[in-house]
C-alpha cells in the first residue's frame, strides 16, 4: 500500500514538473521564460539598415553604420571592412540601442583599397 | 509496522524518476540564470556586399562603385533598397553615357535568396554620384543575413 502511494506521488510530480515545462516552451519560445518579469529570456536580433563607407583616392577611409536591436540594451558592435587581403575594423563599445536604429561613424584603420570586384562589410555585436 | 523491502525493479525506478526530475529542474534553473546576465544571441550579425565595377571598351573606361546600401522598413519588414553609386565613365562623341544594371539580393542564414531587385540606369559620363531606389518584396528583417549588390554592364552607350 505504501509502495503504490510513493509511486503514484512520483507520477503526479513528474507528469506536473513535464507539463508546467513543456507549456512554459510551447506559450511563445524562451522569451516567455524568466526568473521574473524584469529578466526575461530573450533573444536579441541585431538589424543593420545601412552601411556607407567614404572613398578618397581609391582608399576606404571610414564606415558609418545605421543600427538597431530588437531587445534595447548595451551592445559593442564592430564593423569589418574587407577587400582581398586587407581587413580593417571599427569598433563601438558600450552602444545603447533600441529598436529605433542609431547612426555610427567611424575611421578606418588600416585603410584598404576599394578595388573590384567589391568589399565586403560585416557587421555585429553582443550585449555588453 | 513493519514493511516488506524495496524490491530491485522499484528501485531502478525510483532512481530513474529521480534522475528525470533533477534534470528538468535544473534545465529551467540554468534557463533562469542565464536570463539574469543577458539576452540570448538570435542574430548578432549582417554582411553586405559592396560591389565594384572596372572596365573598358577600347580606349574608354568605366568605374562604377557602390558607396553605400540602405534598407527601407515598414514595420519589420523590408521594402525597398536605397543605393548611392559613384562612377566614372568615358563615352564616345555622340553618346551621353553607357547602361548598367545594379542588383540587390537579400539572403538568409542558409544563403537563400529572400528577395531581389535591380534597375537599369543610364550612368552619364563624367564622374558622377547619385542615390537610386531598387523596390523588394517585403521581407523580415530578421531574415536577413546578407546583402549583396552586384554591377553589371550592358554592354549598351545610351543617350539621355
């Protein structure tokens, strides 16, 4: 009698741990988990909206990027200008963005050629 | 009161449900630990493609070059690219520039096409920078993982 009562109170907290689980996940992703309301689990999506960079004598000499995030917050974003061999990196520490895009200039160093085919501008950034 | 002893198979039971239990709980612990430091990557980076174009028919050049690209939002949704081109192109007597198409494709992590656009444009020769609008069918922002634009000459002068 005591064995079937210690096993049927297994199940009722298994099957209620699984559930209470499993429904937090299926209500809308992790977003929906949190220890409260003032941390939630997100998921940041940087958006990048333009990216110029300024020519002078066939050199690319600095980027400016437009920039926002889908969760605001403190970021460090970098731009990575690329063409051939040659790599150049602007960096912007401690950057507060909304989901309104911000503007972000910056020189570049080393300054590479901007040949053809083309250059390659990557952009990214994690929270700070 | 005395009771019979455990046997084995409720045991291994025991343990296992046991094993089950702890894993769950501190899977949703470290699910709550991680909340409190910072939000979780979903997209922490884009590349774009700023193209290029140097060539010649006989003794006349072209240079055309992408300077910048921007996206055009509504909502979150893309609608339009803006592109800035500077160029130099050479024309012969009696022709006022050459055509080029400028592209713009939009791909996603797996380097799916989400959407494209491009614009045949008459470039006038001289040295030359102007701003254009390529229209794309909406598309999430979030999608998003590149930007490529492409230079393709015609291969025709044109007269404006």
């Amino acid at each position: 009698m005591m064995k079937k009562t210690l096993i049927i109170f297994i199940f009722i907290i298994l099957i209620t741990t699984t559930l209470a689980y499993s429904t937090a996940i299926y209500v809308g992703d992790l977003g929906q988990l949190g220890a409260s309301e003032k941390t939630p689990v997100a998921k940041y999506n940087l958006r990048v909206y333009s990216v110029s960079i300024t020519v002078e004598n066939n050199q690319i000499t600095s980027i400016t990027i437009t920039v926002a995030s889908s969760i605001p917050g403190t970021y460090n974003i970098y731009a990575r200008v690329t063409n051939g061999t040659c790599t150049a990196t602007a960096t912007w520490t401690n950057v507060d963005l909304t989901t309104t895009p911000s503007s972000l200039s910056s020189s570049l160093t080393p300054q590479c050629s901007y040949t053809a085919a083309g250059a390659t501008v990557e952009v990214g950034g994690e929270p700070a | 009161m005395k009771g019979r002893p455990l046997n084995l198979s409720l045991l291994f039971f025991l343990i296992i449900t046991f094993i089950i239990l702890f894993s769950v709980l501190e899977a949703y612990s470290t699910l709550i630990t991680i909340s409190e430091v910072e939000p979780l990557p979903g997209r922490d980076s884009i590349t774009y493609f700023l193209s290029k174009y140097t060539g010649n028919v006989g003794q006349f050049n072209f240079m055309v070059e992408t300077r910048s690209v921007g996206l055009l939002i509504t909502g979150d949704d893309v609608y339009s690219a803006v592109i800035t081109l500077y160029w130099s192109v050479e024309a012969p007597g009696g022709q006022d520039g050459r055509y080029f198409t400028i592209s713009v494709s939009l791909y996603d992590d797996n380097r799916e096409s989400l959407t494209s656009g491009s614009v045949t444009l008459c470039l006038r020769k001289g040295t030359h920078s102007e701003s254009y609008t390529i229209a794309l069918s909406n598309t999430n922002i979030d999608k998003v993982a590149e930007v490529e634009t492409s230079i393709i000459d015609s291969g025709r002068w044109c007269k404006t």
